[in-house]
C-alpha cells in the first residue's frame, strides 16, 4: 500500500504531530508499506532521516506559497 503523510513538523522538532507521525511512518514502514512523509520544516536536511523522508521550507518554496501556510 502506499501511504503519504505531511506534517507541519518533524523530528528533532518537538510536539504531537511530529512524534505521532514519525512513530506511524516507521510502523508502516516496517511491515513493508511504500512510505513517504512531507515535512514542512525550517530543517532542510538531517543526517538521521530514513530515506522516506522529504523535507520541504515552510517559507518561500513553490510548494507551500499556494497554501499560505
């Protein structure tokens, strides 16, 4: 199954979504599911990511711009 997640934030940073997100994504994962999660996040890179990861700027990105996020 394939499976997308965007969250506003993501680990290291801290709150509910970031934790709740990061701990299904890797379950999903796991048991051999197509993940990738979108993150909206200051943090453009971090060497700890699982490769299912995507890291997008809240600020000035193409993406989020439309969204007025």
């Amino acid at each position: 199954m394939n499976i997308v997640f965007v969250s506003s934030i993501f680990t290291p940073e801290s709150g509910g979504p970031a934790t709740y997100v990061s701990r299904l994504s890797h379950d999903f994962d796991e048991k051999g599911h197509n993940v990738k999660v979108i993150a909206l996040s200051e943090i453009k890179v971090d060497k700890n990511d699982p490769s299912y990861i995507i890291r997008v700027s809240k600020k000035g990105s193409k993406f989020t711009r439309p969204l007025k996020l």
